[in-house]
C-alpha cells in the first residue's frame, strides 16, 4: 500500500501578499462607492438627493453649453458667416449622432436604475444588470460604427438633404464628414454618461464631461487657431474630446461598479433586455429624426431670407443652451432617482422627487429668462458686430428662451416616462414636437413671414407641453397601481396594458 505524500502549504511571497492585499483594498473601495451612491437613490433626505444627483449634472451640461458658445466664438474669429451657417447646418447631424447613444443609455440606464432598486425586494435583479451595461455599451458602438459608415458613403446626399448650398456647401461637408468619423466614440460616450449616472455617481459624470470639455478647449485651439482646420477643426476637437470622456467613464465603472460589467461575454438579446431598452430608449431616436425634420425646415425656411437670419438663428440658439442645459442637468439628473424610487415601489419617494424637481426647473428657468433677456444684445454682439445679425438675433433670443422654460417642464414630464418605463408616453413625447412643428412652421412662414418661422419652434413646443401634462394625469393610475404591485415585471406588465 502507497502512503500518499503528506499536503504542503505554499509559503506566500511577498508580491503574493502585495496582490492579494490590493484585491482587498479595490473591493472594499468598489463597496464603499457603491454604498455611497446607492444610499442617496434609496433613502438619503430628499434635498441632498437632488443635490448629488442634479447640481453635478446641471453643472456639467452648463460646461457643455458653455463650451458650444465658446466654439462658436472660435469659429466667428474666423469671420465667416459661411462657417457659422455651417455649424448650423451641421447640428441635426450631430443630434442624430448623439441619438444613438441614447437609444442605449437612456434605456439601458433607466433600466439598471429601476433594477437597482427592484434588488431591494429581489437581490437577483442585481445579477442582470450586467447583462445590461454589456447590451447597451455594445449595442452603441456597433450602431455608431454603422450609422458612421453609412453617412461617409452617403456624404455629398446628406450635404444637400440638410439645405446647405452656396458659400456655405463646403464647410459643413467639412464639417459633417469628421463627425461622421468619430460617430462611434460619441453614441458610445453618452452611452457611458448614461451607465455611470443610472448608479447615482452623479458627480463623476459631470467630472467626465468637464473632462471631455476642456479637452475640447485645447483641440480648439490647436486645430482652429495653430493649423487653420477651420469647421473640421471643430468637430475634430468634439470627437477627440468624447473620447477623453469616454476612456475614465469605461475606468470608472470598470473600477468602481459592483454590478454593472462592460465585457463582451455578458453580452445578451434577450428579450427582458432589449424591450425595455428599445421601448423606453427607442423615443430618443425617434426624437432625433423629428429633431432633424425640424432644423432642415427652419434652416430652408430662413435661408429664404438670407444669410444673417440663419447665421443669427445659430448664434441665438447657442446662447439659449447655457440655461436649457441647466434645466436638462435638473431633468437628466433625476432621473435614475424617479427610476429607482420606482423600481422600489416607494410611491411617497417618487411623488416628493417628482415636485422638488418641478419647482427647481421653475425656478431656475425664470430667473434665467429674465437674465438674459436684460442683456441680449450685449450677449449677441460677442459673436456678431453686423447689425443684421443682430437685429434678428435679439428676435431668435427671445423666442428661444420662451421655448426654454416650456421645454424644461416638457423635459422632467418625458424623464418621468422614462424611468417609469412608460414606451407609449416617451415616444409620443418625442414624436409630437417633429409632428406638430411641420403644419406650424408651414402656416408661420406663410402668414407671418420670418417672425412666423422664428416663433413656429416655440409654439410647438409650448403644444408638446400641454400634451405631456395630458398624459401625465391620464398615467397617474397606472403609475399609482404599479408601484402597489410590488413587483418590477408586473409594474412593467400593467403599465403596458394601458
């Protein structure tokens, strides 16, 4: 009979210990943030709630909206109103672009909110969450590589479709042709954005955006100014500047997430993933298409009256982002707070935050209006000394920040779908505006000339609001019952019944 050699025990070396240590140390740090961030969804006072959630977010969309005026001050020092018209021209692209994205992280990441807090009652929830940020973050980089792609080949097409002709013809295929090539950096960036707020790390999404905007800056200045890249140069510098984003976002839930995992492997098409995600994430697609409807009009429309109506069209709308940001930054921000709330079934938590966040875009978007129409022209004459430009951009100014105040409201109401998961009132939200803007701009231009153009986008949105408000009421029930319910599935379920 053999006797089997006696066991040993491996003496552990250093590094070893070094290794297992830091093991130690990442999981205790991932615990510690993501108790963190989870306690002010789940039960932090309601004001520090928001403050966390909303301020770091409203802070870093107000950079965003701020660094849109400074490249547009970038591109002015040119003195081209042909490159100006074309940064208009190339917006709606820019808004389809970002749309991707937000197919995937809006949806994804109202979903992992609301998952986040059905994991309360049911910790196996927890387990699909990866399932989930693998999905989305995916799904967005394939998306963007297509869609990129496609726009590349179709290049000289898409140039016409969005009206630009003339002077203005060659800077924004410029202009669109890099954007088209960091289309896959950018639908995967706000993917990302998305991810990392759906956790409440609020603060770390506005820290990837101020990252993403300084970095800008300095493409700004190096490509516009140091290698007179012009137009390219600009959308350059958003790319490049995305990616930045786009590289600590990745680390950061790499890093820090408990649940949430950006590999391949989790990669799923089930459909518990894709119809909660497409249905509530669909709208914002759906948005953007009707958002490009919506600018090719009022781009031709005004290109009728020539170049100064249009060029001061683009200088006013960038001037009325800095406060409408804030606003999304309050809507935006919210939400993984409406969704989890939900996802819980804490109806007293979900109504509070609700109405806090209502009077914060009141609040805000008054004082803004109020602000800036007090010193319109001198806002205007930074970016244009051509009495033109100005005379019809004092115009553009005021009706934007009337649409502003609506759209911040229209904009929490449309959250609240979202988190909710409400497919039906989300999409009708963003098809409405799309919808409704094409009768209106069509009679403006002909009974009221320019003004009617100018104001067509502000009546239309003033209608969407009243629109949401209807269907808000009209959901209150179905929202009431399926947080009764208890049950993430069977909330789902009843809301799609109605």
């Amino acid at each position: 009979m053999t006797t089997p050699p006696p066991e040993t025990t491996a003496t552990p070396t250093d590094a070893d210990r070094t290794n297992h240590t830091d093991r130690i140390d990442r999981t205790d740090h991932t615990d510690r943030t993501d108790r963190s961030n989870r306690w002010y969804l789940s039960s932090a006072p309601l004001l520090r709630a928001l403050v966390h959630l909303c301020v770091p977010m409203a802070a870093g969309t107000v950079v965003s909206a701020v660094y849109n005026v400074i490249n547009s001050g970038f591109v002015g020092s040119l003195h081209s109103t042909a490159m100006l018209a074309a940064i208009t021209f190339g917006t709606p692209m820019l808004a389809l672009v970002l749309a991707f994205g937000g197919v995937f992280g809006v949806g994804g990441g109202a979903l992992v909110s609301r998952l986040l807090g059905a994991a309360e009652r049911e910790p196996a929830k927890a387990g699909e969450i990866r399932h989930v940020s693998s999905f989305a973050v995916w799904g967005s980089v394939i998306a963007g590589a297509v869609i990129g792609g496609a726009g590349l080949l179709l290049l000289d097409p898409i140039v016409s479709a969005l009206g630009a002709d003339g002077a203005a013809a060659g800077p924004t295929r410029h202009y669109v042709a890099v954007m088209l090539a960091f289309v896959l950096v950018l639908a995967a960036s706000l993917c990302l954005e998305n991810l990392v707020r759906a956790e409440g790390a609020a603060r770390q999404a506005m820290t990837g955006l101020i990252l993403s905007t300084v970095a800008n800056l300095v493409f700004d200045v190096l490509f516009i100014l140091v290698l007179d890249w012009n137009v390219a140069g600009a959308a350059a510098a958003v790319g490049l500047g995305n990616a930045v984003s786009l590289a600590y976002w990745a680390f950061w839930l790499h890093r820090n997430s408990e649940h949430m995992s950006l590999a391949p492997r989790w990669f799923t098409l089930r459909a518990s993933v894709l119809k909660p995600v497409f249905g509530v994430g669909g709208g914002q697609l759906l948005q953007a298409g009707f958002m490009i409807v919506t600018s090719l009009l009022l781009n031709n429309y005004a290109a009728h009256y020539g170049d100064s109506p249009l060029a001061a069209m683009g200088v006013a709308v960038r001037i009325a982002q800095v406060p409408e940001f804030l606003l999304m930054g309050v809507t935006i921000g919210v939400l993984p707070l409406l969704a989890y709330a939900y996802g819980k079934g804490d109806r007293t938590r979900l109504n509070a935050s609700l109405r806090a966040s209502a009077t914060a875009v009141g609040v805000v978007g008054l004082f803004f209006f109020a602000a800036i129409i007090g010193f319109r022209e001198q806002v205007i004459e930074i970016f244009s000394s051509d009495d033109s430009v100005l005379a019809f951009g004092t115009t553009v100014l005021l009706a934007q920040l009337v649409g502003m105040v609506g759209n911040g409201f229209t904009g929490l109401l449309t959250t609240l779908f979202q988190a909710t998961g409400r497919a039906r009132p989300a999409l009708v939200m963003a098809s409405a505006p799309g919808v409704l803007f094409i009768p209106i701009v069509i009679l403006g231009n002909h009974w009221f000339g320019l003004d009617g153009v100018i104001w067509s986008l502000t009546a239309t949105e003033v209608i969407v609001l009243f629109i949401g408000f209807a269907m808000w009421l009209g959901s209150r029930a179905a929202i009431d019952e399926g947080l009764a319910e208890g049950s993430l599935e069977r909330a789902e379920e009843v809301l799609e019944e109605v």
